[in-house]
C-alpha cells in the first residue's frame, strides 16, 4: 500500500495523486457518509433524530426583535427561546444577553474558571478531511510520542503545577490503538488529578477499558451536524461516518466515563444551525443521562497547511459571543470552553460573562511542551501542529490574569474517595 502521509506531488505516487483528485471531485468515488463501516457499533438512541429535527427545520430569519425580549423575559430558557437568542434578531441585545448569561454563570459556578491543557501525542490521521492539519494527504512532519517520551512531557505538564490534562492523538487506529491510548491514561493518572481524552471515536466497550485506565472524559467534535456539508469536508476514512461520530459520546457514558464533552468547528457550516444543533445535543442526553457531566466547546476555524481551500463561512467574535450567552442561558448548569484558539482579549472578556474552563500552556505539536515551557525555538525532533494557536499565554501568566481580573483559577475539584 502507498503511504497515504504526504501530499505534495514530489512524495504521492501517481496512482495517489489521482486518487486525491478523484476523492475531491467526484462523490460517486467516496462511500456513504451515512453507513457504518465494519467493526462500528450501533447503539439504539433517539438523540439523533430528535436534533436533526430542530435543526432542519429552524429558520432564524423568522424570530423578531419581540420574541428575543420574551426569551430574555423567562426565567427557563426554553428550546424556542434559544432558538430566538440564535436568531440575527438578537445581535441587538448582545449586552442584555451578556448581562444575563453573566448572572446565570455566576450562580452555578461563581467566580471560578478552570484550567486544563492538551497533550498531542501523535498528528498521524488515516481521514481526509480538507480543513485540517492532520489530514492524511497533508505533507507534514508526523510524530508519535513513545511512552517515556510521553511520560516525559506529562512530567514537564506537571511540573507547571497543572493538575487536568486532555490527551489527543489524532485519527489514526492503525498508529494509535486503544491499548497505546489506555497506556497513555495510566501514566496520565499518576500525574493529573483530571484525564480527559480527544480521540477517534470507538465502541462502548472500548470506552469502558479507557475509563478503568484513569480516563475521565471525552471530548468529540462533530465539526457540522450539516450531513450534506460534512460530507463534502470528510472525504475518506472512518471519520467520514457521520452517525458513528454523532453518537460517540453516548457510547462513551455507556462505557462508564463521568464527562462528556461536545462542539462544532463554526466556520465549515452556517454557525447559527450548529449551535443550535451543539445544544441540543447536550440538551437531550442530559435528560437521558443526568447524572453525567457535560460542556461545550465553541472552536473557530484557525488557518493551518491547506485549508484556505474551504471558503469557511465567517463566525466574528460578536456572533461568537451571542453564541457563548445563548449556551449559558440555555443550558446554565454546562461548562463552556473557550480554547486558544481564541484571543487573549477575547478570552479575558468572555470568562467574565459565560466561559467556565480555559486551555493554558498549549502546543498543538507533538514532544513541543519541554521547548515551549523553556522558552526555546521547536525542536527539530517535534511534530507539526495541528492548527495555529492565537494565546500563547503559559499557566502561570494564565492563573495571574484570571486572579487579576477578581476570578478566581481552578485546576482541579474532583476527588477519588
């Protein structure tokens, strides 16, 4: 078989080049985004249908000016009022929003925020998907973490006094099986007091073995509940499976995990749809699995190797605020995060108002942490990132600005008895 890790012409062979171009051309060359693959699980939930459903047929042009002031009115934010909070109708009352949402975070988790940071333990992907650094067809330096080699940037990650950390390791079963991530948890858990885990989706077994290794939580990004738009960005690959990513994180609380955690990638799909349908994800198996734990992640789009291509469709910073407030309102006992990916000023203002957790001390690459808490230029033994960071700020200026601003930093409230 060719090796499918290198795009540009001077490493793919012809028959792969062809291969690309067939993949990004003609659909009738790539498989149902909508059937499941051999070795995937099914599970019989209703979640899907139930969000598929408000979000098809959600037409915010329709919401007014009246129905975002009776949403602001009530004292539950029902799924119409969210709807209405959405809506470009509500762009005007971004303020009271704010001012709402602020008063809701404030009451469920007063004045604290939290702290985590990732660990990248390998970029290699077996999907295609066009907007991402780790897509197998991108030419870029790929890198999997031995275990000491892991170990040793987890140490690192410690010593800076972190105490939560979220391990990725790209979409690739093939480099980074179950057993490896397992092996990764249980050194994890003896330096962190919080494992979370974002990785390729598995079965519910699978993520059972993952929890009894020391894993918390899992995060999974759907990136658009928009299956025709998804189908276009996923053009090979498991990932290209749309339901079996959609149901990941029930199959994830089936398996035992204490959190799950959800987001689109605002920017591949119309915003206001995705969020709608981020929620209501939450929104529904919150009530199916009440005793779990449950955030959203509100990520944008950030440029990386190749993906200009894509033409995303632009979410500022105000949409991502009225995004943010809405969330709040609307589901007032959810951890929201707020990533790198942001600003440093936007990250200041928004955790004031309706963001409860913050990444701190990120590198997107692969072996960088010992280089980017020294100080020192990337290694030339490091993986390349899987997207441009925009806050650069270590833990500890990160704990300091949050202090400064009267919050209060926490790096962890979770323990074993």
């Amino acid at each position: 078989m060719e090796n499918q890790y290198f795009v540009d012409s001077k490493n793919l062979s012809e028959n792969a080049l062809k291969r690309k171009h067939r993949l990004e051309t003609d659909p009738s060359s790539r498989t149902n985004h909508m059937e499941y693959l051999p070795g995937m699980e099914q599970i019989n939930s209703d979640i899907c249908e139930k969000v598929i459903s408000h979000m098809d047929s959600y037409d915010y042009l329709q919401y007014t000016a009246r129905d975002v002031i009776t949403a602001l009115e009530h004292d539950t934010c029902t799924i119409d009022d969210f709807k209405a909070l959405l809506s470009p109708a509500a762009e005007p009352f971004l303020e009271k929003m704010a001012q709402k949402a602020q008063k809701e975070t404030t009451k469920h988790f007063g004045n604290t925020v939290y702290l985590f940071t990732p660990l990248y333990a390998a970029n290699y992907c077996d999907n295609y998907c066009v907007y991402c650094g780790f897509n197998c067809y991108n030419n870029i330096k790929r890198m999997k973490l031995s275990l000491s080699q892991a170990e040793h940037e987890m140490q690192i990650i410690h010593n800076s006094k972190m105490e939560e950390i979220l391990i990725l390791t790209g979409e690739s079963r093939s480099k980074s099986d179950v057993q490896y991530i397992g092996e990764l948890c249980k050194t994890a858990r003896k330096y962190f007091k919080t494992v979370g885990l974002e990785i390729y989706p598995v079965n519910t077994d699978e993520y059972k073995y993952l929890h009894e290794c020391g894993a918390d939580y899992v995060t999974v990004f759907q990136e658009t509940y928009d299956r025709d738009r998804y189908e276009q960005l996923h053009l090979l690959g498991h990932k290209r499976v749309w339901p079996y990513r959609f149901d990941s994180q029930e199959r994830a609380l089936m398996g035992g995990m204490r959190g799950v955690a959800f987001s689109a990638l605002l920017g591949l799909s119309d915003f206001r749809k995705d969020a709608l349908a981020s929620a209501l994800h939450v929104y529904f198996l919150q009530r199916k699995y009440p005793h779990a734990e449950m955030s959203l992640s509100c990520p944008r789009l950030r440029p990386i190797i190749n993906n200009d291509k894509i033409s995303p469709l632009d979410t500022g910073e105000r949409q991502l605020c009225q995004i943010l407030c809405a969330y709040r309102i609307f589901l007032p006992f959810v951890g929201i995060t707020v990533s790198s990916r942001e600003s440093e000023s936007f990250r200041n203002g928004i955790i004031k108002i309706a963001a409860t957790k913050v990444s701190a001390g990120v590198s997107t690459g692969i072996g960088d942490h010992e280089n980017k808490y020294s100080g020192k230029e990337k290694a030339d033994n490091c993986g390349d990132e899987q997207f441009e960071i925009n806050d650069n700020r270590t833990l500890l200026k990160m704990y300091s600005d949050i202090s400064e601003s009267g919050l209060q930093p926490v790096l962890n409230d979770y323990l074993y008895v």
